[in-house]
C-alpha cells in the first residue's frame, strides 16, 4: 500500500475534513478487517467510502466484485490508477453520493445480496445505517468501521447513556459484533479518536415483530425526542398527535411505567408499546364518521 500522505501529495491534494476523510494506512489493518468479514468468492460487496482503496482492494482480492462508491470525485481518480496497478477487474467504481443511491435497485440487478463494507465518514454515519435498516432485504451484513463514540451507542444497552433512538433501530432487526479495534495512528490525517470495526448481521424477520415497522420507528424518535421528560410526556404533544390522557392510557397497556425514561426500555418494550399505540389509532380510525 503506497501511504495515504504520499498519494495525496503527488496529486497536490488534501484529505477533505468537510467528507470526513481519514485514509487506513495500515496495509495489515486492512487485511485483518477483510479477513475478519468472512468475504468469500460468491460475495458482492458494496464499499462505502472506497477512499484510496486500502480496503477496495483485499476486498476484491476475496470477493466476486466490488462496488466502490465515493463522492470525492479527485480521490476516485487516484482510486481507478490504484486498482489498475493492482491488476483488478472486479472493481466497479462509482462517484455517488451513498445516501441518494438506491441499494435495493443495485442489488435486484446483481441478482442478490450485498455484503457492505466502509470507513463511515462520522458526520453522515447515522444517516447511513438508518438507510441500510430500510434497505436491509438487499444486504446481508455489513462491516463497518466507526469512530469509538458512535460504536458505543450502536452496541449500547438500556439504562445507559448511549442507548438511544439509533440504537433501538438497529438493534431491532440486527445482531451486533465488535471485530477490530483501529487505533488512531492508523489513519492518515490522524483522527482524535480511536474506531472500532462491527459486523452488523441484518434479520429479515425481528424477533420482536412490528405490525408496523415505520410506524416503530416514529414511535422511537418521539419517545428519545425529549429523552429527558417521562415517557409519558415525551410521547404526549409529540408528532405521533396524542394527548397526555391517551399517552399514559397507551402506556399503561403496554405494561409500561408511565414515568420511565425511553432509555429504560428494551427493543421488545418498544414493539409492544409501538403495537398497541399502532392498534389504538386504527380503533380511532374505524370510529370516525365518514
């Protein structure tokens, strides 16, 4: 792997702080986390970030294909050369923006599955993984790497101060596991902390079964949306249009104390409470007048 600092100082470039650029120096890093993914000839992976290509190209050595998206259309430039030079030809390289992509289109035309993989940017690491929840009938695992603050809240457990609404999402279709620690001087511009690398293993069907997912998942936001008030006044006035009488009664049902804090519940109270919130509305709505 030629260094990150010397790639970019022979194109006159800089790591843009703006994408939250920070390039793995480690070659052996890089193999460690692609031999730790389980990646096997029969997987497509779909690369998130592909950067300078420290993790593209082990992961096209192991893989069927690469689909390496970055919006950074200077840095993708370098990447075509590096994969090149390395003699690769199942390396697709796309200057997208992740967020606007539709991975379930991709991936009904790769006839499959994805395996994703990437160095999340911290500033859009959120929005990403919301998205692949939505999209996770195309996506079989994904092995991200992620600053330690974030990891921590997306493996955090009730009744700590990193659960959180991003962490019941995931937590509902997902099983969770730490594979690697990256350190800080692992990367090129060194970051202030270190990261670690999850295997997020997607569930087609939870365990704890929505009647309505999206509904769920509104249900979350509004409870840790004033995370600090009880349940019960979190959820009343808040977007899900009920009142305090109703909210304590919904609660109530659901076998919750009303004065619990949303980061007291488990991902199974949370699909209870969801549920009979969700049964609720459609009663009200039988019962309205045409």
């Amino acid at each position: 792997m030629i260094p990150p600092r010397v790639l970019l100082a022979a194109h006159n470039l800089r790591a843009k702080k703006r994408l939250g650029q920070n390039f793995l120096t480690d070659s052996a890093m890089a193999e460690r986390i692609v031999e730790c993914s389980g990646i096997s000839r029969k997987d497509i992976v779909l690369e998130i970030g592909a950067g300078l290509g420290a993790l593209t190209i082990p992961a096209a050595r192991a893989a069927k294909k690469v689909y390496a998206i970055d919006i950074d259309r200077q840095i993708m430039d370098i990447l075509k050369v590096q994969i090149l030079a390395s003699n690769l030809s199942n390396v697709v390289i796309m200057e997208k923006n992740i967020l606007r992509l539709d991975i379930e289109e991709l991936a009904e035309k790769e006839g499959g599955e994805f395996i994703v993989m990437g160095n999340l940017p911290y500033n859009i690491s959120s929005q990403i993984l919301v998205q692949l929840i939505e999209s996770r009938i195309s996506v079989k695992r994904a092995i991200l790497m992620f600053q330690k603050e974030l990891a921590r809240r997306i493996t955090a457990q009730p009744c700590s101060k990193d659960y959180g609404r991003l962490t019941v999402m995931l937590q509902y279709c997902a099983e969770i596991e730490k594979l690697v620690d990256v350190k800080a001087p692992h990367f090129f511009p060194k970051p202030k902390v270190d990261s670690e690398v999850l295997e997020i293993r997607f569930q087609k069907t939870p365990k704890y079964l929505a009647h309505n997912e999206a509904f769920l998942f509104s249900v979350i936001k509004a409870a840790f949306g004033k995370r600090r008030k009880t349940l019960k006044n979190a959820l009343a006035g808040s977007a899900l249009d009920i009142d305090a009488g109703n909210a304590l009664n919904v609660l109530e049902n659901a076998g919750v104390d009303p004065v619990r804090r949303a980061e007291t519940l488990s991902v199974q109270e949370f699909v209870k409470l969801s549920n009979v919130l969700s049964e609720r509305k459609q009663n009200e709505e039988k019962l309205r007048p045409a």
